[in-house]
C-alpha cells in the first residue's frame, strides 16, 4: 500500500509508530456525488447526472470496500450502464496494479498499469492513499468519488429512472437506524479487522480484537431475535456487514489474528451471511481466489512467505435456516 505526494507514487506503509501502534485509516478525499439529474449532492461539485455507459467503476474483487459497490451494482441491475475494471489482487510496491497475470481485467479506459496514474489523470499533484473503489466520469474525465459508502447509496437511488428498479436499501424512514448501525458496524468489524490486524503493538491490537468480538456478540444476539439487522427489512446495513464478514474466516480469523471464534461457530450470524450469500447474484461478486491471494500475498509484513493456506472448507450453498426468525 503506497501514497501519492504532490502526484509522486511512494512505497510507503502505514505508519503505526505515530499512533502508539494503532492503524489509523485515511478518509476518502474525492467525495462527489452522481445524482438523478446531476444537481449537486451532499458534498463536492454538481453535474454528475445519472446516464448509462457515462461512469465507469475500478475494483478489487478483494476488497471489501469496493465489494460493497459491485453488490450495490447487481441489485439495482446497473451492469449493463457502468462498466467495471478489476485491478490485481496482488498489491505490493507499485499498489494496486492492471497486471492481468495476477487476475486484473486490465484497465478499459486508458489500458494504465497502475491504479495511482488513475489519481493523477484526474489531479496531477494529487496527495493521499490511493485506493478502490474508484467511480470515474468519462464525460468530464475525472474521478467522481473514491468513497464506498457514498458510491453504494448514488447507487441506490440515483439511477433509478434509468433502470425502472425502484428497491430501496435505504428508505428515509429506516434512515436512522440504518446511520447508527453503519457507525457501530464500520468502527468495530468493517474497519475494525484491520485495526486488529494491523496493530502493531499489543496494546492496540487486544482493544481491537475485544471490540471486534463484543460486536459480533451483539449482533449475534440481536440476528437471534430479528432476521436482518433493521428488523423485517433487508437494508444496506446487512450489505456493508457481508462484505466483511464473508471474508471472516477465510482471512481475519486467521491473518488478522481475529481468532477468538470463528464466523461459523455464530450460529445465527453464520445463517444470516449463508442466506445473503445466496440471494439472487451475490455469490458471482464474491472471490475467493482474489480474497485470500491479495491478502495472504500483499501483506508481507503480516505473511512474509506469500503463502495462501488452502482453507477454509466451507459451503456457502447450504440452505440457510433464516426464514422462521
């Protein structure tokens, strides 16, 4: 994982000595939005109006981060209207890469070689991590956003003329519940995974490591009484929740040292990623070569031998046991 400075590329890690151990994840800076008929959204410029074919989406089928938006893509059936380009799932000194040796698409707009000449098409000096999901505008040739969170709800909602798919992740009056979940989720399990496996002090890595298993305990208990984590309604909190935890066991348990349990050993948690896993077209956004080899294979101060262990066994196909809850 590198950075740009003043659109230099530098092989450069986190820096966890400033931060007594701690990983502390940089905020996306690209933050605008793609809206039904480009008037500006929340943050950043307007003009970004919802067209098919105009925006095209970068990736890593590892990452669970950008996950989030090729589940966002499927459900609201925007394949055919924005195109996707997969980078490497082996990043190392150049960062995210096109090298298709290692299970890139290759890059379909500009065929680069890297995901941080991406960053500087758009902003020569450009500053900052350079990550993924990327939503690029080939109208004005820019980046439109580089955060998941947002690009997921723009999603959601912003193309929903265009598509005639009107179902809604996020309904305003769930919104709340929706919000204080997220917040819970993303600090302690979404992001919380990599302050464990990340930590490079024991300290850090323990506070990590409770707070990763207290939430699960929660949720656990709160999937025991309810079947989604808003009640009756599938929402884009269980979305934003699968994408970390279907990668649990095959990666955080092990590799990021989360291994006080196992996902599989959740009974109710473990139905609930089952019955996600096999809603219509979620399985085909799910990777497992791409997961494991990027982080088994990227993080050599984790893993110095690259090796990829073999396991888990597990059958995501097994039928769910979810509907009586």
């Amino acid at each position: 994982m590198g950075v740009l400075v003043n659109g230099q590329w530098q092989d450069k890690w986190y820096d966890t000595q400033k931060s007594g151990g701690e990983f502390k994840r940089e905020a996306a800076q690209l933050r605008n939005w793609v809206t039904a008929d480009g008037s500006p959204g929340p943050s950043g410029d307007g003009g970004f109006a919802a067209e098919s074919g105009r925006y095209h989406l970068y990736v890593s089928l590892a990452c669970p981060w950008a996950h989030r938006t090729l589940i966002f893509r499927k459900l609201k059936g925007l394949e055919s209207h924005i195109p996707v380009s997969v980078v490497s799932y082996l990043m190392l000194e150049d960062g995210w890469t096109f090298d298709k040796d290692t299970g890139s698409s290759g890059d379909a707009l500009f065929d680069q070689s890297f995901l941080h000449q991406l960053y500087t098409r758009n902003k020569a000096d450009y500053s900052g991590r350079v990550t993924v999901p990327v939503l690029w505008d080939t109208h004005s040739n820019r980046i439109v956003s580089n955060e998941s969170a947002e690009i997921i709800r723009m999603f959601n909602s912003a193309f929903n003329e265009l598509t005639g798919n009107e179902r809604d992740f996020y309904p305003e009056a769930l919104a709340g519940e929706i919000d204080d979940i997220n917040a819970i989720v993303y600090d302690n399990i979404n992001n919380g995974v990599y302050k464990a496996g990340f930590a490079t002090s024991q300290e850090a890595y323990e506070a990590a490591y409770d707070n990763v298993f207290a939430t699960l305990d929660a949720l656990e208990d709160r999937l025991a009484r309810q079947r989604y984590l808003v009640g009756k309604h599938l929402t884009e909190a269980d979305w934003r929740l699968f994408t970390s935890l279907i990668r649990f066991d095959a990666v955080y348990h092990g590799h990021f040292k989360c291994n006080r349990q196992k996902l599989s050993e959740f009974p109710h948690l473990f139905e609930y990623v089952k019955e996600l896993y096999q809603y219509p077209g979620i399985s085909e956004t799910v990777d497992f070569t791409h997961i494991k080899g990027h982080y088994y294979g990227s993080h050599r101060t984790i893993n110095p031998t690259a090796v990829v262990p073999k396991g888990p066994d597990l059958d995501w196909l097994i039928p769910h046991q979810r509907e009586g809850v």
